[in-house]
C-alpha cells in the first residue's frame, strides 16, 4: 500500500497541461514521484512522458546527462524518487565561496555538453513550431535536435554520478533551436536571483553564440510558451488588476512589509560536509537588523553558513564564538570586505558568512550581530575607500623591503676583500675624504 506524502498542483495551465505531482512512499519505505492529470484532457501530455524518457536517453547515452527513469502506471507515470543537491545549488554554493573559476567551470562543463549533443540538424521552422512558440524571426543556420527537452535548467539538474534530470515534461517532438534551449538555462539561473549578478557579467550568452537579436526573440518565444501553456486559463494572480484598477492596494501593502520581515531574518544552512542546501537551513527574525541567539548543532556539523538579512550594509559583528571545546574565537570567510575584526562592508543583497571549519568539541555558537542597511552604492562606495589606504600601505611595505635589501647588498659589499682594499687604496691617495 503506498501512502502519499506530498502533493503539488501545477494547475495555473489550460486544462491539457494541469497535472498533479505526488511523493508517494510504499511498505518498506522506497519513494517514487507520480504524476497524473487533473483533467482528462491531460491524459496524452502525461503519457507522452514516458515516450520523452526513451528517446531522449537515446538522445543523451554518450553524455553525463542521465532521465528520471520513468515507468507508466494506472493513471499516469511514476519517476524515480532522487536525492541530491541541483546544479543550481552547487553552483551558487561556489558563488557564495568566491570559488568564481569553480562555479563557471562547473556551469560552461554543462551549456558545452548541451549545445553539442545529439545527432543535430539545420533547423527548420514548422506550424507546430508557430502554434506553441510563436511565428518569429529567426536567423538561418541555428541546429536542432529530433526530440527537445527546453527545460534543461540548473535547478531540474540533481548532480550525483553525472547530471541527472529531473523532470522532462516540456519536450517536444519538432525541430526547436538548440540556442534557445541554452538561453533558457541561462536565463533561468542569471535572472532569478541578486546573488547570482557576477554570472550576468561572464555574457554566457555570447559565449555560446546567442547574438542581442537572437536573445530579444527568444524572448518573445518564452512569453508565447507561457501564453501557451496557460491558454485561456486566468491564475488568480493575474486577476487583481483587471477587477480593481486604480485602487491603492492594501496586498501591496502588505507584501512590501512582509518582504521587509522576510529580509531582516537570519539564515543559517548547516552542513555535514557535503553543500550547502535550503533544505538544511533554519531562519530566525533580524528586526532592524539586529539579532543576539545561541545556536546549538549535532556533532556531525562540519560547515556552518550565516547569512545576515537579504540587503547591503555594515555588518557590526559583536560576538561570534564557540560554546564548549578549547576553542572560543571563531574563524570565517565573508563575500564582504573586512574592515576590522568586528566589521565587514556588503556591497551585494546576499551577505554571506562561512565558517567551514567546526573546532572538536563544540556544540554551540553564540551571535551577535548588527546589519545597518545601505545601498549598493554606498556599500560599494564605502569598500572603495576602505582599499586606499590598504593599496597605500601595500605600496609602503614594498618600498620598505626594496630599502632594506639594498641596505643589506651595501653591508654584505662592505664586508668583501675587493671593498676593504679599495677604501685602503683610497685614504693611502688622500681621497677619501
């Protein structure tokens, strides 16, 4: 007997695309994803999923990249139930490390191995093509495979023994250029997050060849898919404006002050030694951005990481250090810049602080920290006159060493035979004077 432990409905679509996700777990405690349609009218887009998984691990069998294995059921498909962290995940976690070579490696590894799999093909626009991304202007040349998974994001990607995807729904079986599906993921990870902004500065896109043309159309491609899947479905969401123009929304209202509470929380990711992931992180309230809290963990904690409200600004750290152990003080690393041991300048909405070594014995961290908000601006600005006068004494250290080792070139000349004979020579002439 199988027990269903979680459900999501993804039906905000038009009725053929409205599926149900469950997380069901059997007798001896094994899980399996199902998904089935909401509304008959799904039944074919459901069973085309199994279809997707043969021929798209046809499509992938000489890569890393591995399909959910998927099996047909009673009333739809099961797939299988996978552990892990995403490639979205390891990769922001690089990020948050300032492992920037690391991250970017990890990223180019995968858009290089997508762009060039498969058995490709000059593409060619059908009406199948039209009806679901619209009639658009496209350059000649672009490639295309015979079956298309668009939705190779980063965060549909569970990295363990190579990239595993997912979830496949969105194939298609009609030419669909390969550029657009690296837009996609691209897009998907640069534009969804603040943190992520150094990625939106390497111009992956250019690197893969998607010109400024090409990008503005594969947006107006990506607009006409959501239109598509949504039909004449109308979320809820979308209603709002259409039956109370003009009126002050007190929603609004709302949200700005719930986002306001949501940016002032602490967040702390715990870390056995494998990645950071949401899933082992707890929150807890920073209001006006102060917090004093003793956060206790299991013995197994390697790695601990302290993100201190969603904004830029000084970081006044008053206590960090550990309970139990020999060791109180305790060590980090910051994607900020330190100006002393108790402050730090962020001049990114996502400050970060990574303690990556726990001392034996310690079962506790007692925090205390003050997060004055600021913009990037002035955040930015405020570390550019931070590097003055480190650069001034930089520069006066190297000076310094350069005096010291011609001081002792002079002595060493001095103490030689050929010196000694040579300033003899002189005061025998009288010239050394």
């Amino acid at each position: 007997m199988k027990k269903i432990i979680y459900t999501k409905y993804s039906n905000e679509r038009s009725a053929p695309y409205a599926i149900r996700t469950d997380i069901v777990k059997d007798e001896t405690g094994m899980r399996t994803v199902r998904k089935t349609p909401c509304y008959p009218d799904g039944r074919q887009h459901i069973g085309n999923i199994s279809r997707f998984y043969t021929a798209l691990s046809r499509q992938y069998e000489n890569t890393p990249i591995r399909m959910n294995a998927c099996r047909v059921c009673d009333d739809g498909v099961e797939l299988d139930y996978l552990e892990g962290v995403t490639l979205e995940e390891q990769i922001d976690t690089l990020i948050a490390g300032q492992n920037y070579d690391g991250a970017r490696e990890q990223l180019m590894s995968y858009l290089h191995t997508v762009k060039n799999c498969g058995e490709q093909s000059e593409f060619q626009m059908t009406e199948e093509f039209c009806r679901v991304f619209g009639n658009i202007s496209l350059p000649r040349g672009l490639k295309s495979l015979a079956v298309t998974d668009i939705d190779m994001v980063l965060a549909n990607v569970l990295v363990s023994e190579g990239w595993n995807l997912i979830d496949y729904e969105w194939t298609f079986e009609f030419p669909v250029p390969l550029s657009f599906v690296l837009f996609r993921i691209i897009h998907y990870y640069t534009q969804t997050s603040d943190k992520r902004s150094c990625v939106r500065e390497w111009n992956l896109s250019r690197e893969m060849g998607i010109t400024e043309e090409e990008t503005a159309q594969y947006l107006q491609m990506e607009k006409h898919f959501q239109d598509y899947i949504q039909g004449n479905h109308v979320p809820v969401r979308e209603m709002y404006d259409d039956i109370s123009p003009g009126v002050l929304s007190v929603y609004q209202l709302a949200e700005r002050e719930h986002k306001k509470k949501r940016d002032e929380q602490l967040q702390v990711f715990y870390s056995d030694g494998g990645e950071f992931s949401e899933g082992q992180s707890l929150y807890y309230p920073m209001p006006q951005g102060r917090i004093r809290i003793c956060l206790t963990f299991p013995g197994h904690i390697k790695k601990i990481r302290l993100d201190p409200c969603s904004y830029a600004g000084v970081l006044t750290i008053s206590q960090l250090e550990y309970i139990g152990g020999d060791q109180k003080k305790c060590s980090f690393i910051t994607n900020g810049f330190e100006l002393d041991e108790q402050q730090v300048i962020f001049d990114t909405m996502d400050p970060q602080i990574l303690i990556m070594e726990i001392p034996d014995g310690a079962t506790a961290l007692m925090v205390d920290f003050i997060m004055d908000t600021a913009t990037q601006e002035i955040a930015g600005f405020l570390h550019r006159m931070q590097e003055v006068p480190k650069r001034q004494k930089e520069e006066i250290a190297r000076l310094s060493e350069e005096l010291m080792q011609r001081e002792r070139l002079i002595s060493e000349m001095e103490h030689t035979k050929v010196w000694r004979a040579y300033r003899k020579l002189k005061k025998m002439t009288g010239k050394d004077k």
